[in-house]
C-alpha cells in the first residue's frame, strides 16, 4: 500500500491536491493511502480506529471497502475527500490519534500521577506514626489507651499525641485519622508493633557493633509479667573500644517456664540471633535462685560449660534488695516489740 499523495493522477480537486487537507476545521490531516493491488483508496487514520462503519454515510468505503469512484473526486463541491474529511468519524479517529502520539494523554500517566500521590500520601502517614512511636519510646510511655474508641475521652498516648501533631500539620490533618482510607491508616496496633521491632532491631544491631570483638558479661533476670508470662531480661557488660564499661539492655524473652535448659537455650539463641560470639562470654550474673545461680545444674553452670571463663558474681542489685528488706524487717519488729504488740523469747520473731 502506497502512501496517496497529490502528484498521483487520481488525486481529488483540479489540481489534483485537494484530496489530502490540512486545514485544522477539517479534522486535521487525513492520510490517504492507495493500494496497487486493489486500486482503492483507504483512510489510514479510519482504518486503524474505525468503530462501527456507517455504510449510509459511505464512511465504509474509506475505512473497510476502500474508496474507487474516481469520477467524483473532481466535483469540487462534492468531493467524497472533502466529505470524509469533515465527517464526525474521521474526525473522531482524528481525536484518537492524536491522543496516541500525545503522551501526555496516556492512561498511564494518569495512573502514575495517580500512584505517586498515593505513595506520598501513604508515607506521610506511615512517617507520623514513626515519629509517635519514637517518641514515647524515647520517653519509655506506653503507647496503648485503655479505651481506644472513637467516643473514648482519653484514647491513649499514641492516638493522643498523633492527634496533636495534626492539629498544627496542615499536611498531616488531610491524609490520617479521619481523613485517611480505612484500611490505611497506619495506626492500628500490628503496625505500632512492627515500628517497635525495627527499631529494637536497629538498637540491638549498634549494640553489636560497640560489642565488636570485645569480651563481655551477660547479667540476666527473669520474671512474671501482668499477664503471667514468664519474661527473661537480657544485659550486657563490656568495654567499647574507648575504654568505658557499657551496661546495654539488650532484650526481653519471653521463656516457657524457667527450668536451667530452657533458659540457657533462649539466651544462646538471642545471642547467636545477634553474632555474639558466645566463646567470649567472660562474665556472669544472676540472683541467687537456684535455677540460675546452681554450681552444678544452675544457668551459670551452663553457660560455662561453653564458656569456661565466665566466673559467676551474684546480682548485687539483688543482694542488696535483700539487704534492704532485712532492715526494713528488723526497723518494723522494733516497733512493733516497743508498742507490745508483739513479745520477745527464744526463737521468736
């Protein structure tokens, strides 16, 4: 198929250039083209985007059939050329492929810009909910309400303190809490829980490399939360690369009962989880119960089975807690023998 242009001889109009306008009223430009083969003429533009040919019209002919009535090509009025051009159809494929060489007119685009505001809708939230949550972290609050809902007076201090960054956050106030779509809101408690576990994860990793290869001591307590589980606390002890003795708080784990194994097996697993080398444990300490502090069965001897040189130290934190309950004991006895409401003898008190 060749391109139909106005030297060919079956070209529309007296001169032989009318069948091809470039008048913008007209519809723009209609790229004829001309087939050897069948010896018709064929809109390029209808071709590619007709719809639904319209035959009464004889739109067909310049799209499906092909157009051949030479003889009323020279009918300046008339000319089938000038018809098709100024028809709502070639106008209409006009409009598509105009849009197609447009690319600003693309789907695409508009699903992109469409994208990228989400996006940046999306990490304005995420990052108001960041900054809540370091916050009171840093501050050590809690960050659950008693009541969280909608009519509660005090929703706690998550909700609380998120609703006074948007109160001076023009930004913030259009895009979270109730302005935000409900299933993207950023606030629910997975999310607040996943926030705290990448930071953690961040403290623990620095905590890490201020270890470094260095010798360090492990001080480790464990104890019933208020939901009744048992928790083990973790420390470390050692000398960063300055010289100055770090206590770090490393993490809380949760055991199943506090048998030796059970605990020596969560605090080898947290360990190993973070690449401590285990063989450089240099030091130990626990309260004085059994389970932890056993010469023979307890967590320390354990631990020193792998690590020979982590002599034990009782807690003194907890050797001076019982210090301190004994004097409070003995003050109260006192009292309590002066005002005679108690007596003293042999094996009493």
């Amino acid at each position: 198929m060749q391109r139909y242009g106005s030297d060919d001889g079956r070209s529309g109009g007296g001169d032989g250039g009318e069948g091809s306008s470039q008048d913008d009223d007209r519809g723009g430009d209609c790229d004829e083209y001309y087939s050897p083969t069948t010896h018709k003429a064929y809109c390029f533009l209808c071709y590619l985007y007709k719809d639904k040919p319209n035959e009464q019209s004889g739109h067909s002919a310049f799209s499906c059939e092909g157009f051949d009535n030479w003889k009323k090509v020279n009918d300046w009025n008339n000319c089938p050329f000038l018809k098709h051009i100024k028809s709502s159809t070639h106008k209409k494929a006009f409009v598509f492929a105009t849009n197609l060489v447009n690319k600003e007119a693309h789907v695409e685009n508009f699903i992109e810009k469409e994208s990228e505001e989400q996006i940046r809708k999306n990490r304005l939230r995420l990052k108001g909910t960041i900054d809540v949550v370091h916050w009171l972290q840093y501050q050590a609050c809690t960050l659950r309400g008693h009541d969280e809902s909608s009519n509660s007076k005090n929703q706690g201090n998550f909700l609380e303190l998120l609703k006074l960054l948007v109160s001076y956050n023009d930004d913030l106030v259009n895009v979270i809490l109730a302005n935000a779509p409900r299933n993207c809101k950023y606030t629910s408690f997975d999310i607040q829980q996943e926030v705290l576990s990448i930071m953690a994860n961040k403290v623990r990793k620095y905590i890490r490399e201020e270890v470094g290869d260095s010798w360090f001591c492990v001080m480790v307590d464990e104890s019933r939360d208020e939901s009744k589980k048992e928790q083990m606390a973790i420390v470390l002890r050692f000398v960063d690369a300055k010289g100055v003795i770090r206590e770090r708080f490393l993490d809380t784990v949760h055991v199943e009962n506090t048998v030796e194994a059970t605990l020596k097996a969560s605090l080898w697993n947290r360990l190993l989880n973070q690449n401590f080398d285990t063989g450089k444990i240099c030091g130990q300490g626990y309260d004085g119960a059994s389970n932890m502090s056993g010469e023979w069965n307890g967590l320390q001897a354990l631990v020193r089975q792998h690590s020979p040189y982590a002599y034990y130290i009782h807690c003194f934190a907890h050797s001076n807690c019982h210090n301190e309950l004994q004097k409070a004991k003995a003050i109260e006895i006192k009292e309590l023998l002066e005002l005679g409401e108690i007596k003293s003898g042999k094996g009493k008190n």
